[in-house]
C-alpha cells in the first residue's frame, strides 16, 4: 500500500496513470490500450473521458431511487469503490459542479485525494447567493472556486463569483452555465449533484454522459434521484445507450447520451 492509500501494480492504478497523462495530451499508444482493454474493466468507463469536451452527471442511489434521507444524510449511500470512481471523475474533469443545497447540506471538499491527479476548479450553484461564506469549500484554499449567480458582484469568501442567465423559475439556466464556464477554458465538467441539479441538466439536454450508481441498500424513504416532467406513455421515456459495471457491491449504469442525441463525434478524439 503507498502513502496515497493505492496498491501499486494492480491494473487499475497502473492504467489510471495512463489515463490522467492522456487527459494531460500525452496520448495513449494503441499497445496500452489494447492492455487496458483486456486487463481493466473499467477502462471503457474511462477512455471516452478523454475527448477534450464534455459534461458528465453523477448520482448514487439506493435500491428504491433515493440519494439521502429526508433530512439530506447520504454518507453512504455507496460504497468505496463508487467514492474512488467520484474522485477519479473529478480527476479528469477541468471543474466539478455542486447545486447549493448539496452545498449547504455536505460542505464538500471537492477533491482527489483518495486517488492520484489534480484537483478540479469547484462550481456551486447559488443564483441568489444565499450560502454563508464560511463554509469550507468558500475557505479551504483547496482548489479555485467559483460561485455562479445571477450577478457577478465581488467575491463570496475566497470564491470568484460569475453571472449565468436566470429561467423564469429563478433558476440558473444549464446551458448558460456550461458557456460561462467553457468560457473560462472548463470544457470537461463533471456535475455530482444533488439530485434536482443533475435532474434540471437531463432535462435541459446538456448531458453527454449520465451515470446512476445504485446501491443494494433499501431506504423506504427520502430525497429522491432523477425526478423529471411526467410522461403519459412509456414511448416518452429516456431509453439512452447503456452499459452497466459493477463497483463493489454497487452498480454502475453508465448512459451514453451525447449518442443517443447523435453528436458524440463533434466531442473530439477519444485518443
């Protein structure tokens, strides 16, 4: 075991050090992706990854589809295996995205720190800068920060604030917030939660990739994961490309809709 908590020689960090110099613009030669391909299993989890633009969204859930009790507790939901594919999504993405009430409830870090690879730039969704400055991911100094709001009017603790355009409901529109932050060079972004942010981009069609880790664990009740328009007819539901991978105990739906939309090849070389 090394001191960053990983096992050395196991194929996963030895194809994950690929992973993140090829995210970097080194290149994966076809030798070791053919290695990878055979020897890793998640390696098809990771690879599409590496085109230079996307925008990725992830929930955990439990059996029954809820992400946390009704008073917003999800330390865990998942197992460990699924917080180690968080940290490494967060590893290849240029910025990962929390709305304000995933915000306030866990005061996340953010971080990669139980695998190797930079931090991400953190954005938190807060149209009506409602958050207390003094919560740690506004203080921590761990990684640029960004708040998106409506305005752009001084800083919110050590977070630089930037303006996204608001929908009739008071809500950030998605995809003014994908040119505000592509704007600033983040084209790879990753939105871990919660379950109404993740809902609003489904809906908005701003999502390439969509995955849903479900957990064997029952919880009766609680906050809900994906919740969208209803549908009168089973036609109308979302039936994207899909391939499944397990973490653990954990399942993992990997949904593929940048190619159900038929722009996966303007998204740039997967090599």
């Amino acid at each position: 075991m090394t001191a960053d908590g990983m096992t050395p020689g196991l194929p996963d960090n030895r194809f994950w050090d690929e992973l993140l110099a090829s995210a970097a613009g080194c290149g994966v030669s076809p030798e070791i992706a053919e290695k990878a391909t055979r020897d890793w299993p998640l390696w098809p989890l990771y690879s599409p990854l590496l085109r230079p633009v996307w925008t990725l969204a992830h929930l955990g859930q439990s059996l029954d589809g809820r992400i946390a009790t009704e008073g917003g507790v999800s330390r865990y939901v998942t197992g460990s295996e699924n917080l180690d594919h968080l940290h490494r999504l967060r590893a290849l993405a240029d910025a990962v995205i929390v709305g304000g009430a995933t915000a306030a409830l866990d005061d996340p870090r953010l971080t990669t720190r139980r695998v190797r690879g930079a931090n991400p730039v953190r954005v938190v969704l807060d149209p009506k800068r409602r958050l207390s400055e003094k919560l740690g991911i506004f203080q921590d100094g761990a990684s640029p920060t960004l708040l998106v709001a409506a305005e752009a009017t001084g800083p919110h603790g050590q977070a630089e604030v930037i303006a996204a355009p608001l929908a009739d409901d008071g809500r950030l529109v998605p995809k003014g917030v994908v040119a505000a932050l592509r704007a600033r060079g983040l084209n790879r972004l990753f939105v871990e939660g919660g379950g109404v942010t993740v809902s609003r981009w489904l809906g908005a069609g701003v999502l390439d990739h969509l995955q849903v880790t479900v957990a064997p664990m029952i919880l009766g009740s609680g906050r809900p994961s994906l919740t969208l328009p209803p549908i009168e007819d089973l036609d109308l539901a979302l039936r994207p490309a899909c391939q499944t991978y397990p973490l653990g105990a954990d399942v993992l739906f990997d949904f593929r809709l940048g190619e159900a939309r038929g722009d996966s090849e303007d998204r740039g070389d997967p090599r």
